[in-house]
C-alpha cells in the first residue's frame, strides 16, 4: 500500500459520473485482491477460498472485473486497465516479508480444514490469497474482449498509470496506493470502484486527490515529498523510527533533505538512499502508443465463449453485464453487436 499520505491531502468526494468522458488508469492488482478475498466460499463446509466454477476453475475475480468494468463503462468512464509486471529488486524484502506471512496463514487454514473448523478456516483463507500469472491473462483476456484497453507494466501497475497520467494519457489513476502521487500522478482517485458500497457500518466515497495541492499547500517540492514518504516509510523502505507524517513534514520544510533530517537528527541514512528515489522519479514503464487505448468493440461471442461457456456463468450475469451496457447506449442495435468507441 505504500505512504500513507493522507494527512498531507485535502481529498474531495468524487463518484464515477464526475469522471464521464475521461481516461481512468486503473491499478488492476489491488482490485483483483479485493475480489479474490470478497467472492468467496462461505457455505457451511466451505473452505473460504475464491469463488469457483463446477469445473474447478478460479472465477472470483472474472466476477469482479466484469461488474466493476461494466459499471465504469455505463456511467461513460473509459478505463484503462493495468496490471503489475516485475517489481523491482527494491522490493523484494517486501514481498518476500508478504509471501511468508501467507504461507504461515496457509499452514494455519489447512489445519483448521483438517479438524473441520470452517468458521476459522475461512476466516483465515482471506490471508492465504494468490492471484496466479494465469489468473492475470484471464482477467486481460476478458477486458479485452470487452473491448477495454487492459495489459501488463513493466514493473508497478499504480507507476505505469502514474507516469501515462502524467504524460497526459490518462486523466487520473484509480488506485488505494498514495505512492502514485510519488510517481507523479497529477490525480489520483482512492476507492474509485468502491463508491456507495459499505464498509463496517459505513458508506464508503470515492475521493478526488490532487499532487499539485499537496504540494502548494504544504508548500514542498516534488524531490520533498518523496524524501518525506521515505521517512514515513514505503515499500521500498521502512522508514525512520520515530518520524510521521506531521513530523517529518516539519523536517523537510526546515531542514530541506532527508539527509539534513538524518544529520540534525542523529539518525542514519537509509541504505540505497538514491536508487529509492530513482524508482520514484525515473520508473520503468511500457511505452504505450495512443491507439493501444483506444475503447474498442466488444466481442460478444468471444465474451459468453470465454465466460458462458469455458467458466460456467449463469447467462443471467452475463446478460445483466450486456443489459448495462445496452442501457448505456454503448451496444449497437442490428448488424454485429459492439460498443461505440466514445
């Protein structure tokens, strides 16, 4: 999840009808997490893994896409889905810190499934989920024949957003992580898809978050904000001990650098400190031709093939993401079925 940098933000309440007409980068990862751990088994013997077809196969995040995309779609958004490519070595403690902990929550679920404790065994297979390479081409797959421009970055899906947005390819960047402010995002929309749904108890809202406010009203730099979520701590780094949000912001605008912080402070600073910044300011990314994203026609054939046919969906679900679109004005009537490309 990154920086948290919310203390720093004035986020506006925003919704999907605000971004009508715009070209959304959606940090694809973070979503399909959130499907795998939602769509799930919770019948009384179930092991409360991701939702299946009777043949097996994985559908949990098919379901989710479809919904999410179709709805973006309906209210005139045009989404541009993006998936992780190979983090960076930076990562790596990271990551391997977050494979441990769901191999632990596997040994944990597995034995509470032995002894028949399901209530615990789904509690716990929440922590135990894995979005599969194969996974990740099913749900481009899909996109794709729905027409959405969908595919891999070279490394962190939420950079490759932030630095297309900041190319001007895209509006603003759908993602929960604050580190696409740090890779230049000029917008950033947190809980974009998620806009009305509750969340123990309360309304969630979508929210509007500006680079360009953060940094005007905090009055820093770009170079400093980056200093300052190093500070706080990132993916890349865990950060000083002892230095928050309101500190730190303190610090930086006094001392300047995050080495003048370390120095004032006695603390030391953080191994690598350069090519953590590097990974902010410079990110790897695919170089995407203006024509790769593009709304295009939906193949409906292809689509029930993939989802009717190969995944067992009910023709009521599949129907029910066509009739939206319909609705919309988005599918032709007569001749090949298709959506305009608006």
């Amino acid at each position: 999840m990154g920086c948290n940098l919310r203390d720093l933000a004035e986020a506006e309440d925003t919704n999907m009808e605000a971004m009508r007409g715009k070209r959304v980068g959606v940090d694809s990862f973070l979503l399909a997490f959130q499907f795998l751990t939602t769509i799930r088994d919770r019948s009384p013997t179930g092991d409360g893994g991701p939702l299946r077809a009777n043949n097996g196969k994985v559908v949990a995040h098919l379901m989710g896409f479809l919904s999410r995309a179709s709805a973006m779609l309906s209210k005139g958004v045009k989404p541009v889905f993006i998936f992780d490519g190979e983090h960076p070595e930076l990562k790596r403690e990271e990551m391997d810190s977050r494979r441990k902990r769901r191999e632990e929550a596997e040994i944990e679920w597995k034995a509470a499934l032995e002894v028949g404790d399901f209530p615990t065994a789904q509690k716990l297979a929440q922590r135990c989920v894995r979005y599969t390479p194969e996974m990740v081409d099913e749900s481009i797959e899909m996109l794709q024949l729905m027409g959405i421009p969908a595919f891999r970055a070279k490394a962190e899906g939420e950079a490759q957003a932030s630095v297309m947005a900041a190319k001007g390819q895209l509006d603003a960047v759908a993602t929960q992580d604050w580190d696409a402010l740090l890779y230049g995002a000029p917008v950033v929309i947190r809980n974009f898809t998620s806009d009305g749904s509750k969340r123990m108890g309360r309304i969630i809202r979508a929210q509007r978050i500006e680079l360009q406010q953060i940094l005007d009203d905090n009055d820093i730099t770009k170079e400093q904000l980056i200093d300052l979520a190093i500070m706080i701590g990132t993916d890349f780094h865990p950060g000083i001990k002892g230095i928050g949000p309101k500190t730190g912001l303190k610090l930086i605008k006094s001392l300047g650098t995050l080495e003048a912080v370390c120095e004032s402070k006695e603390k030391e600073i953080p191994n690598r400190i350069d090519e953590i910044r590097e990974v902010f300011k410079n990110h790897p990314v695919v170089e995407i031709d203006e024509t790769d994203l593009i709304q295009g026609d939906v193949d409906i054939d292809g689509l029930r093939k993939f989802l009717v046919d190969d995944r067992q969906f009910s023709e009521k679900r599949f129907n029910n993401a066509i009739e939206l679109l319909e609705q919309a004005g988005l599918v032709r009537s007569g001749g090949q079925t298709s959506l305009f490309s608006f």
